[in-house]
C-alpha cells in the first residue's frame, strides 16, 4: 500500500488498531477493534471521531468567489451568509452529479470541502473557472459525531458553532480551528480542520473524554445509509441529476426557475425540465424483507418489469434489519410500493421506504 | 479436527462430519447478520457454494468441503447470526454432512499447518 496517501492521524490510527484499506488512494481505518456494529451503535449513543483528513479542503479567496462559485453548482452562494455553511453539487451540462460538496463562508474567503475520490478533479473544475483557488494543505480534517459531540468538543476547546450548519474560525490551544456544525451520519456534530502538525494531539485530548471512540470508514458508511445520505460515485454520480437523486431540496429558491438568479449553471435546462415534468425515475428508501442485506447493484422488478436498481445496501445496525437505497421508476417510488429483487438468483421481497431510515438528530 | 483453505473447520461426528468457520474467518468477515444454510437431506458436490454468510461488510459462500448428503443444518443461526462471531468453533457450526468418501476428510490440513497458512 505505499503508493497510498497517509492522513496526519496515520499513525494514531494505527496504534488505536485501526484495520487499514485503501479508499480513494488513501491509506485509511475501516474499522477498529470493536468492529463496525458496535463503532455505529456508540456513534448513535454518545460520540464518534472519525478522520475525514482524505477529503478535499479547498479556499476560495477573491471578491467575486461566490459570484464565479454560484456558475458551477444549483445553489445560493451569493446569499450565504458569513459563519453558515450550505450543501452543494457540481453539475455537468447533462444536469449529472459530478460531486456533492459542502460549502462554507467564512467572511474573507469560502471554504470547499468535496469528496476524496473526486478532489483532484473538482480542483481543476475550480481552477477552470474561479481565480484564488488554495488547496489547503497541511491541515487535518476531524468529525466528531453523535449526541455527545458537544461536550467532547467542550472537553477540548471553549468556541464552536452553536446550531446546525453554523461555521466558526476559533483560535486555540490546537492552532486556529475551522469548525462547521455538520457531518455525514444524520447526528449532531461537528466537522474540524485542524492544522496536521496539531491534529494528533487536537485527536488525543478528544478521544481522552469518556464518550469519545475512534470510528472506521465501515461504520460512517451504514450511518450515512441509516440517514438517508448519498455516497457519491455510488448513489449519485455524472449520470444521476439531483431531481432524480430527490435532492431538490439541495436547489436554492433563488436558482430556480422564477428565482432571482434562476439558471445559469451546468445542466439548468435538464433540471428546470424535470423540475417541471417530474423524473423518470427517482432515488428512494428500500426496505427489504427478512435479514438477507441487499447491496448495490442488486436489480429490482415490479412483476416481470424491470424497476429499478439498488446503490447502497447494509444491515441497519439501529434497526436490525437491511436497508437498501436505489433508484426506481417514478411511478414505483411512493413509500410502501411492493417489490422484487434478484438475490442470488431467486426473487426476494421488498418496498420503497421513506428516507431517512433514522431521524436526524441535528440541533437546530 | 482438519481445516480446509478457505477457512473451514470439520469436526468428525461418528459418520458424519461437523463444518464451521475458523476464528480468522470470523474475524476477518467482521459481525454477521444474515445466515442462509442449505436445506437438509439434499445431496451435494465438492466445492458446491452451499452457505451464504452475510457480514456488515459483504456477502461470501461456504463451499461443501466433500461431496455427501447434507443431514442437519443449524438453524439457530438464522435466528442469531452473531453466534459466528461469537462462538465460531463450538456453538455456530453450520451444517452436518453424511460424506460419500471419508477419505476426502482426511487429506485435508490439520491444526499445525491451518496455523501456518493463517500465520
């Protein structure tokens, strides 16, 4: 694996005994000793930290960042508001998904953070388009995640961001901290970039509070699934547009049609068209009968006909039971909607669900 | 008690042969979830994928280590799948097959050398 990248929490990942993969060309923890059922239940009941150090950190410096940001992706940038963070996605002229990305105004610049499998190529997508683009090296990126996210963060550093979504630049004992108030597991928490040559010890005093444990790439996985969240390059990729993905909620008012700045970014017209007559097919919850997991790729039929497909399957270690996501005709998608799936050769039953499978714990 | 490659265990019963998975199997599959076992008086070949096993992470087979007809499965397993995690060598076996040849038990590797293959 040496033509892996390591993250600056490497080595503590190591000697935590995390069980190292290659993802994304990084060296990474998949799970630690507990295993992943037991990391996603602590996770749920008390705080996760995870290191997300493999994802992309990008500044945005210049007056007219927003303006040549908001040209990329279906969203508000211009409106956001300095110490808010927003979700974003880079589309393509097809109105496709070419990442999802979270986006963060912190007064003199904005703050990118995008998927590690897609940096490369949404730096240079950025660099095309907007000047003072910085890739931020040199720093970690640490979630803590879970109910009692904020009195870990509390045990380590006195300022954070109070609700949901809020970001904040703090000075601390760890160096000057970039903190958004989100993550990846539908639970309270927070997200902090920490500069590399602190974020060891920033990681130590964290995971020294009680309610705090290491968590692997394993269990962020079935969390994300749990809430409802796309794993992009499996649930949403170039080919998916967000109304297909059902997240037009992710498309701010002011960029769609009758907006202030409807349009004007890659794919509008493909989006604006299926905002009018509704998608093909659309992304929903999928619940499957009995305990067998049914994971992506799985095919899923109404009858004889082909209905669709699965893109993201786990055992839900909070419910007991799988749960899947996928793609199905639009007309199949209504919560309840009786289906098949073909599982090892036999046919298998299952039905659309609402997403999320477990409520967000967010505070608002 | 013999050990196959692909991290079974078989444990001699009168005639029949007992078929679980090893620790390092169990470990390396991480928690199990879903158990699917073969019906039982049904007659199998060689290297028939027999038994699916579901963990958090992926689904993987269990291959028939001999040819023979399967006798009884343990259907607790369906019920509590965890028990692979658990008890692997003891409480979690999961078929017992009648082998046509028990000759074919006994080329398999004993402990000393599932030792080495595992390191």
């Amino acid at each position: 694996m040496s033509d892996l990248n390591r993250t600056p929490l490497f080595a503590l990942n190591a000697e935590l005994g995390g069980k190292m993969v290659g993802f994304a060309g990084w060296e990474m923890p998949v799970q630690f000793a507990p295993g992943v059922m037991k990391e996603h239940l602590h996770c749920r009941a008390a705080c996760g930290l995870f290191d997300v150090s493999h994802m992309g950190q990008v500044l945005l410096h210049g007056a007219g960042a927003a303006e040549a940001l908001e040209a990329l992706v279906p969203v508000d940038i211009i409106g956001l508001k300095p110490g808010r963070q927003r979700y974003a996605l880079f589309t393509n002229d097809e109105g496709g998904i070419l990442d999802d990305l979270m986006v963060a105004n912190y007064g003199d610049r904005l703050m990118v953070v995008v998927n590690a499998a897609n940096a490369e190529a949404d730096i240079a997508h950025l660099k095309r388009h907007i000047e003072g683009v910085e890739v931020v090296e040199n720093r970690a990126l640490i979630a803590l995640q879970g109910p009692k996210a904020e009195a870990v963060l509390a045990s380590a550093i006195e300022d954070f961001p109070a609700r949901f979504m809020d970001i904040a630049e703090v000075e601390s004992a760890f160096g000057d901290l970039w903190i958004s108030r989100s993550g990846y597991t539908g639970e309270d928490g927070f997200e902090v970039s920490v500069p590399a040559n602190r974020a060891e010890d920033f990681a130590r005093k964290l995971l020294a509070h009680e309610a705090c444990e290491p968590i692997g790439l394993g269990a962020r996985d079935s969390l994300r699934l749990e809430a409802g969240l796309c794993l992009h390059g499996q649930d949403i990729d170039a080919t998916t547009t967000p109304v297909e993905a059902a997240l037009t909620w992710a498309l701010s008012k002011a960029r769609k049609p009758g907006g202030a700045r409807a349009g004007g970014y890659p794919g509008a017209a493909v989006i604006e068209a299926q905002l009018a007559d509704g998608p093909a097919r659309l992304r929903v919850g999928l619940a499957p009968e009995g305990r067998a997991p049914m994971r992506a790729g799985v095919e899923l039929f109404s009858g004889d006909d082909p209905a669709g497909t699965i893109t993201s399957g786990a055992f839900s270690p909070c419910l007991e039971r799988p749960i899947s996501m996928g793609y199905v005709s639009a007309a199949l998608a209504s919560p309840g909607t009786a289906l098949e799936a073909e599982l090892r050769g036999r046919r298998q039953p299952l039905q659309t669900a609402t997403l999320p499978f477990i409520p967000a714990n967010f505070k608002r | 008690m013999k050990f196959t490659e692909d991290h079974e265990w078989l444990r001699p019963e009168d005639d029949l042969l007992v078929v679980g998975i090893t620790e390092h199997a169990s470990s390396q599959l991480g928690d199990v979830v879903f158990v699917e076992l073969p019906e039982p008086e049904t007659q199998v070949a060689k290297g028939d994928e027999i038994v699916v096993i579901e963990s958090v992470k992926a689904a993987s087979d269990i291959a028939a280590p001999v040819e023979g007809e399967i006798v009884a499965v343990n259907e607790k397993l369906m019920e509590n799948p965890a028990m692979v995690n658990e008890d692997p060598l003891g409480e979690a076996w999961f078929f017992k097959i009648k082998p046509t040849d028990m000759s074919e038990y006994e080329a398999y590797m004993d402990e000393d050398a599932y030792q080495d293959l595992v390191g």
